[in-house]
C-alpha cells in the first residue's frame, strides 16, 4: 500500500476508521471486478479519497455492498464501498499507475532496464491504461485528457532546470488530481462543488508531488535519479512552506463545498495531510515547521484573493505553540524536536509517563547490531510503539518506519499511548 494519506485508526474516530476500511476495501473490490486480479496491486490510500469524496457528497454514491473475507481484515467480512465513486478511484488510481510505469520504463528504472521485464510492464501499462480510459467513460469520466495531463509531466521535467520554480514541474500532476476530484462532483449531482473540489484537488496533487520528491530527495541524489527539488534547486524550506501553504488551501477549498457529510472528508484532507507533511519531513530531516521566508506570498484563495492566517495550533494539533509558533511536536508523540535532527526534547514520551520516545531519533540514522537490535525490538513491542508510533525507528536500521495501526484491527492495543495524538 502507498501513498501520502496513512491515516492511523486512532485519530479516525466515530466509526470513521470502519468508513475509511470500507471505501479502502472498495477501492480493491472496484480494480478486480473491473480490470482482473492483478490490478488491485494499484489499490492506494490516495486514490480512495475520489470515493470518499464522492459519498460524502451523496448518499446515492455511498452504495455498499457484503465483500467476503480478506486476510488483511483478518479473514472477516466487510460492508465495502460500491458507489460510482469506487468505480472511478479505480479507474484513476489505474491510469495513474500506468503512466507512472511508463515513466519507469522511459527512465530505466532499476530491473525496468532489463529487456524482458520493460516489454511485460509496457504491455501491462497499455492495456491498465485502456482498461482505466473504458471504465473511465463509462462513468463520464475523460480518461484520455488524464492521460494527456500525465504524458505531459515527462515534457515539463525535460525543460526543468536549476532557477525554474518547482511549481512548472508539479502543474500537470494538480490538473490530473484536479480533474479527479471535480468529477465527484459531477457523479454526485452537485455542480456548485466542482470549482471547489478542482482546488482542492490541485493543491492535493501539488502535496503529493511534493512530499514524493521530498522524500526521495537522498536516495534519488545517490542514484543519480531526477528529483524536481534538485533539478530546479528549490531547498527543504521553501518546499515546506509550499506545502504548508497547500494543506491551508485544501482546507479552504472544502469550506466552500457543499457535502451531506464531510466527517471522513476532513479527517482526511485536513488532519491526514497535515501529519503527511509532517512525516515526510522528518523522514528528509527537516523537523521544522515551514514558515514565510521573506518575498514569500502565503497561500491566495482564488476567489477571496487576500493572504489568510494560517490555522491556530492548538492542543490537537501536530504542532506545539510552546517555543513559538514554529515549533514541532512530531507526528506520533515523539521526542519533541528532537525528530530527525538529534536535538533534545523537553518531555519525556508522549505524555510524560511512558517510554515513546525511546529508542530516541538520531540522524543520520544509528543503526545496531543482530542481538542489540532484538532487545529494541523487544522492547517496542511491549511499548506497542510499532503500532501508536508513526513514524518510529527501525530496531535494527534506526531508518524510519510506518507504525502498524493502518493494517491492523487491534485499536485497543494502543491504550497506553491514546494521548500520543497518533
């Protein structure tokens, strides 16, 4: 599974996390009866919130259905999303990875510059890409503009250079996302939302773009790969602030939208996207909150025209006001500052009582021995830090993990950890 939303089944609360499980398993459901078995290797956390989006626009595309048993819900079955809304996530969430294994192929990626393997992805990609445009129009959807959007980031990235502003290079991927999420609106009946969710989608696409380069700034240095944020010089802090400025923008752009219930949508793309940039972040080793640099223009609504204040960090937040405005608490109840930079913190765990914080980050990343590492392990385990601590430390690596929470069922075996805000 992959993705920028990974939301934890601790802050989805109400029923949400069952909501969530529902459209995700949809989404799976939608790629097999639509596109074959293989497909559903396309399933997302992204691209199930075109099916959120949708159902929480209209009660008619939030149709479910009985899906049988699954090992990733512990062979239980499930009430899961079945609306039109699942149908075009599918259909999306297929072209995008098409496009994306092309753009491997054309790349030589790793074994995409083996023969044998380029022709069976190419052939796979051309028939999810056909497979995705039929699907697509079925539902009214124009899955060929899609694929133009996409076909012309390679053009886009080709004329990238050092001094280009790194939003040139994220512009065909908004449109994409975009488009997506204005036709949800079209799906739903409700035409007054489509200019809203267009937005919304844009600054999505431009956070996902992002955070992708973001975090695979280091490694695509030492490959030699193509990362807009090096090709166009563009630094941590003003990716950050762009970010920053997005997840304001998205937030805005739902206020103007009209939804019959919205609960999931915010979760998701306001709380989720937050702690997306967040992670992303730490994981690069940059903990800081973005901020204006000076001449930076903060987020313009494309209808109010004016700056807008940046949402106040209050105590169920990610962000703590203590030290000022830019200070950061970490995504899972960390060690304060101390994420990703080395620096102290000036709380022990999440909630002053338990052990979060340790093993503590170190960057670079400390890596241990087979036994040492075992004893860490161990110790996490007993702390339940795998599953509440997002991201934590690898025992043996020391690199950055993804807690566990997203794919198992096991909410109340977090309890002692239910203030870490993870």
């Amino acid at each position: 599974m992959f993705g920028i939303l990974r939301p934890c089944r601790h802050t989805l609360s109400d029923g949400l996390a069952e909501e969530w499980m529902s459209h995700m398993c949809g989404l799976c459901l939608a790629l097999r009866d639509d596109h074959g078995q293989t497909s559903r290797i396309a399933t997302n956390y992204d691209g199930l919130v075109v099916s959120v989006l949708a159902a929480a626009q209209s009660e008619e595309c939030a149709s479910t259905r009985a899906a049988g048993p699954c090992p990733l819900r512990g062979m239980r079955g499930a009430e899961v999303a079945d609306g039109s809304g699942a149908h075009l996530a599918a259909s999306v969430s297929l072209l995008l990875a098409s496009a994306k294994i092309t753009d491997h192929i054309e790349d030589g990626d790793g074994s995409y510059a083996r023969r044998g393997v380029r022709a069976f992805a190419g052939r796979v990609a051309e028939r999810w890409r056909r497979g995705a445009q039929a699907s697509g129009e079925r539902l009214g959807f124009d899955g060929s503009g899609l694929v133009a959007v996409v076909g012309r980031q390679r053009e886009v990235e080709l004329a990238a250079g050092p001094g280009t502003d790194v939003l040139t290079v994220t512009r065909p991927t908004e449109e994409a996302t975009g488009t997506a999420f204005a036709h949800t609106a079209a799906l739903a009946g409700r035409p007054a939302n489509t200019e809203p969710l267009r937005e919304a989608g844009r600054l999505f696409g431009r956070l996902a773009h992002l955070l992708d380069a973001v975090e695979d700034r280091e490694e695509d240095a030492d490959k030699g790969a193509w990362n807009p944020l090096t090709a166009t010089g563009t630094g941590l802090a003003r990716a950050r602030e762009l970010c920053d400025d997005a997840v304001l923008g998205v937030r805005l752009a739902l206020d103007e939208a009209e939804f019959t219930d919205d609960r999931l949508v915010r979760a998701l793309l306001v709380r989720e996207l937050r702690r997306a940039v967040d992670r992303s972040f730490v994981h690069a080793g940059y903990p800081g909150q973005g901020h204006p640099a000076h001449g930076h223009q903060p987020y313009r609504h494309p209808r109010h025209g004016h700056p807008n204040q940046r949402p106040r960090h209050g105590g169920g937040d990610h962000f703590s006001a203590g030290g000022g405005d830019h200070g950061w608490t970490g995504d899972g109840g960390g060690s304060g500052g101390n994420h990703g930079s080395g620096g102290s913190s000036d709380r022990k765990g999440c909630c002053g009582s338990c052990s979060c914080d340790t093993p503590a980050w170190s960057h670079p990343p400390r890596g241990r021995g087979v036994l040492p590492g075992c004893a860490v392990a161990l110790f996490m385990c007993c702390t339940c830090q795998f599953c509440c601590r997002d991201p934590h430390p690898g025992p043996w690596s020391g690199k950055p993990r993804e807690s566990w929470c997203g794919l198992c069922e096991c909410c109340t075996c977090c309890n002692c950890c239910t203030c870490c805000d993870c």
